[in-house]
C-alpha cells in the first residue's frame, strides 16, 4: 500500500475514465487497512480509490507500477478479489497514506460486485498501454496567461491582436469540442455493440427474459436512443416513461378535446403540448408510443387511426359514426360540400373534416364528385332513393 | 432443460447488470461534455450537422425520445421538437395558399421570421431533421427533393413518383405544361393530364387557361414572388386550432 499516493481524483488532461466499481475494499497484502469502502475507479492512467463516506479521501497508483494482476474467485462470507501486485514504489513519489509495507501485492475486495468487468478492463489497459502514448498535464489553471502576461495592447495593432487570440480561442474550442464529441460518440458506440448483443440474446432465448428484464432493457434503449430492435406486442416500444405520460395526456387533453368536439389530430396534439411544456417537450415518437397505450391502459381518451393515415385522439365518449350522421344532414341541407366548406360550417379543421366526410362515404351516406375544382361530396341518393 | 433455461436468464441478466452501469458511466462522461460544450450545440449548426452525423453513424437517434440522454442533458431535444412546432404552425398557416406543399427556402424564411430577432439561428438542415421527426405524427409530412432544393409536404394527399417528377420538371419556372411534360418525361397525354388534375384538386396546383399557348399549370409553392410575404392574421388563426 505504500505505492499509493494522495490526489484530488479530478482527471488530468488526456486522462480518460474507463470503468469504476462501488463498494470496494483495499488491503496491504494480507491485512486490512482503513480503506474500507470506496469507489474504485479505472482510467486509461491510474488506479483511483475514492472513499465514500469521506469524499476528501482519495487515493491512486499509475498503472504503469502494476507488475501483473489475478482473480480470486468468491467463497462463502468473502467477496470475489483482484489481486494487483506491484513494482517498488519509486524515489519521487507523491506523498501517500502509507510511508513501508511489506507486501509487494495489494487485495481489491468487490463486495458489491463488479469484479468480472473490472478485472477484463484492467486487463485491457494493462495491455494497451495506453498511458505511455497519451502524455497527461496538471488539470487546466484558471489563469492561463501566466507565462506571456497580459500584454496591453494598444490602437489597431492591439485590436487585431485581440481579434487574433479571440478567433484562435473560438477555433481551439471548436475543435475541442469535436474532438471530445468523437471520443463520446466512441464510447456510445460501444453502448451500442452491448445492446445489439443484449437484443441477439434475447432473440435466441426467444421467451426466456423476464416481463421485467425486457422493461428495464427497453428503458437502456431509450435513454441512449437506440432503435428498439425487439419487439413485444404488448406495449410496442413503449415504456414506463411512455405509460406515465399516457396517463398525464388523458389528464392534460380532457378539456381541449371537449371544446374541439371530442376530436383532435395528433399534430394538434403535439403543438397543445409542447406549447404548454415550454421545456422539456416531448418528441414525436414520444407522443405517438404513449398514445399507443391508451387503449390498453383503459384511459378516458384513445388513438385512432384512419386510412389515410392520419392519427387523431378522441375522447372514449366521442362516436365518429355518429357525427357522421349529423354531417350527412348538414351536406344534405347545403346540396353539396367541399372539405374546406364543411370545415368553416362546422368549426372544425379542414383535416378532420376531410376524414369525417371520407368516413361517411366509406359508410355509404356520400358520394364523391372528383373533379377538377376539388372534391366535392353529395348525399347517396343511390342509397337512400333506391 | 430447466438448467439450461436458467443459465440463460443469468447471462441475460449479467449483462443487463453490465449495461445498467456503463450507462451510468455513459452519463457521466455526457454529462461532463455537455458542461464543456452545451453553447456549442445551441450556437453552431455546423455542430448540430457533425453531431447528427456522428450519431447516425453509430446507430444513435438523439431525437427518438425527449426522455433520452442526450435531449435531457445536451438540450438537443428541445431545440428540434420546438422547431417541429414552428414548422407545423408555418404548413398550417400557408396551406390554403399553396396546398400544402413549400419550398424548404420559403419554410427557412418564415420560420427565422417567427421566431424573432434575438432566437437561435436555425439552419435548413436543422428544419428537414425536425421535419423527419414529425413524420411519424401521420399528418403527411414528407420531403421531396426537387431541382437543387426540396419541397416539403404536409398534407395527407399522395403523391407518388408521377407526381414527384411533375414537381421536379416543374421547378425550373414555377410551372409546367403538358406538352413539357410529354416531351421532357416521353408519357401520353392522358397520364400527364392525370397528374397534373390530381395536383390540381389538392390546390397545390392552379390553372391559367389563358396563358398564350396552351394552359399553364401553376404550382403556388414555387411562385418566387410570394416568399416573404408576410403571413396574414388570419392565416395565423388558421394555424393555431
């Protein structure tokens, strides 16, 4: 344990995190020491251990004195173990918790598990090595014009100047900002990989994953926005978010369905919510997979949709059908109408109108009149003369 | 069996274990780049393209859900769906003027005009991957590329690849005649006149019979004279059910 020494255990420039474990125990060989619960963390540099209780606690090794590494299975009453036997510490090491110890090996302790993973990672880092290649610097000083001072520019010259270092400083941001977004995306990449294994599994087990193991999974999916690539019929790619927000669209559409005659289409919908999130709005997709539960949830207001594709929601207590009724009387008392003079008749939009009056044909109560100045639709007199 | 099943449902739920904590460690390391670089998304449509891009690649769709990481943490979301929003209030306003069917230019222009003076710039990438987004809503929202540009639709009419190359052969000057047609595309004169009335019932399409040598077919999508004009009171009543 005398190879360690104290840090901050903030990252250093070009230092990545890899993986990092809860509940993990250190000893010095064979004995225990005070490091009794922490979180152990990887990164492409060093071994950080961080005390949980005392967050001010922190103490790490570079991987570059790990000699070699083993497994120890676990037994009853003992957590599985990584043993990480160690070079002699070196003559200008930082100062740590430990000045001797007479063990060339320290004991990692996974109590809450997570030996598996960290082992086949350390494991990984041990091979590629990658802290010979990525030099690392002290974290960022806030003052970062200590070596050239701030000159005081003065009249054009300085201007320019200014505008110099100003555009350089956008340009250097800009690309590190893109160079941090291709590491990011790496490491989404590789979220990506486990959940197309995950999902192979899952189709060969064909039934043996849990209702449970399926709802959790699918939740990963949503989070990191990977496209659901099993279905299951009973909720479609909805989740538990989408159930809860089918439950609040019942609430929120209750009164806005009612004063728009029980019916309104989706992307009516969509514009009513967002307008009133303000923030935290829901995307399309969001709408459309809680709106899919509605019916299953037995909730007040349902999705329909018609065959031109067009979604609505209506209220439980609305019957199109009957309102088709009413709009074959209101054709009949005009001789004819278009979809857009139906539309401001009635108050409604001139979509839903549309489809009203489409259903009611399907139905057999119009007839269309397809022609060059629109579509026009007639009661069926072959229906109701014959 | 009963062995094997179980095996089974450990390894299923090991690596579920495994996933649930790389996620943790993935929103963490979102979280410390959304800290760095959040302005740069909000400001830069060159990134929202790179950023786009980078997630295609790998499989990632940063707008499926508003519940997502990415939404939730680097703001994403909210920009593209409020946009979605604004090009939905746009398509509902013009629709009676042309049908439902506009140029991506026109769109471009009165969205910026909606959104005011001190809003985020908005690219025309930005608008055809909100408008991507709202195709799922079922409201007909679709893209059809024409000349160098696109025409949006968003009305639940069909328009299929008869229609489509009508539009394209259209572009060039607003409007299109039969005889083009015949000539450019080598059809009869009975399919053309069949496209051509089909645009002309869903109004994306007027006739002026008195254009000098036959009758001009006109599309009020491309009447570049009508971008800019300002969208009237009642059109924005229109827009707002």
């Amino acid at each position: 344990m005398d190879r360690f020494s104290w840090t901050t255990g903030l990252l250093e420039l070009g230092e990545t995190l890899v993986v990092q474990q809860r509940g993990v125990r250190l000893s010095d060989g064979e004995e225990k020491v005070k490091f009794d619960s922490g979180v152990l963390l990887l990164s492409t540099h060093r071994l950080i251990w961080r005390d949980q209780k005392n967050h001010e606690c922190c103490i790490a090794v570079p991987l570059s004195q790990i000699v070699f590494i083993e497994e120890q299975s676990s037994g009853i009453g003992k957590s599985a173990k990584i043993v990480v036997h160690l070079h002699p510490a070196s003559s200008n090491k930082e100062p740590g918790p430990f000045q001797s110890s007479k063990y060339s090996y320290i004991k990692l302790s996974f109590k809450e598990h997570g030996q598996i993973e960290f082992y086949r990672r350390l494991s990984e880092e041990m091979t590629q090595r990658r802290w010979e290649s990525i030099p690392t610097g002290q974290a960022m000083q806030v003052n970062k014009n200590t070596q050239a001072g701030r000159i005081r520019a003065v009249g054009i010259v300085g201007i320019e100047r200014k505008l110099e270092e100003k555009r350089k400083e956008t340009d250097k941001n800009i690309s590190e900002a893109f160079e941090d977004l291709s590491k990011l995306m790496e490491k989404a990449k590789e979220m990506v990989e486990l959940s197309k294994s995950i999902a192979n599994k899952i189709k060969e087990k064909q039934g043996d994953i849990t209702e449970d193991e399926t709802i959790r999974f699918k939740s990963y999916l949503l989070s990191m926005g990977i496209a659901n690539p099993v279905t299951r019929e009973t909720y479609g790619s909805g989740t538990q978010y989408h159930m809860q927000l089918a439950k609040q669209l019942a609430g929120i559409l209750q009164t806005p369905l009612e004063e728009r005659g029980g019916i309104m289409s989706l992307t009516e919908v969509y514009c009513l919510v967002n307008r009133a999130r303000g923030l935290e709005l829901l995307s399309p997709e969001d709408l459309v997979n809680a709106c899919k539960m509605l019916e299953s949830l037995k909730l007040p207001i349902r999705l329909r949709i018609f065959d031109s594709g067009v979604m609505v929601i209506e209220l439980q207590s609305h019957n199109e059908e009957e309102m088709v009724a009413s709009a074959l009387e209101t054709v009949s008392e005009k001789g004819s109408l278009t979809a857009d003079e139906f539309a401001k008749l009635v108050g409604m939009s001139v979509l839903l109108a549309k489809e009203r009056l489409l259903l009611a044909e399907k139905m057999g109560h119009l007839c269309r009149d397809d022609s060059v100045e629109g579509l026009r639709f007639y009661p069926n007199l072959f229906l109701t003369q014959s | 069996q009963a062995k094997y099943k179980e095996r089974g449902t450990v390894l299923a739920e090991d690596q579920l274990a495994q996933m649930s904590k790389q996620l943790d460690m993935f929103k963490t390391n979102l979280e410390e780049f959304a800290s760095k670089h959040k302005q740069e998304i909000r400001k830069s449509p060159e990134f929202r393209v790179q950023f786009q891009d980078m997630c295609a690649t790998i499989g990632v769709d940063p707008l499926a859900s508003g519940k997502g990481f990415w939404s939730e943490m680097l703001g994403v979301g909210d920009f593209y769906y409020e946009l979605g929003v604004q090009i939905i209030e746009v398509c509902l306003a013009l629709k009676h003027r042309n049908g439902g069917l506009i140029t991506l230019e026109e769109l471009h222009q009165q969205v910026l005009k909606g959104r005011g003076k001190f809003a985020q710039d908005v690219s025309q990438d930005d608008l055809l991957r909100a408008i991507k987004k709202l195709k799922v809503l079922g409201n007909g929202f679709g893209i059809i590329p024409v000349g160098g540009t696109y025409l949006i639709q968003s009305v639940p009419a069909e328009l299929n690849m008869d229609h489509t190359v009508v539009l394209q052969l259209a572009e060039k000057k607003g409007f299109v005649t039969v005889s083009e047609i015949k000539s450019s595309l080598k059809w009869e004169t009975e399919r053309a006149k069949q496209v051509l009335e089909h645009l002309l019932k869903e109004g994306m399409a007027w006739l002026d019979e008195q254009a000098p040598e036959e009758p001009q077919y006109w599309l009020p999508a491309l009447f570049t004279e009508l971008y800019s004009q300002e969208i009237t009171p009642e059109e924005a009543k229109e827009a707002i059910p």
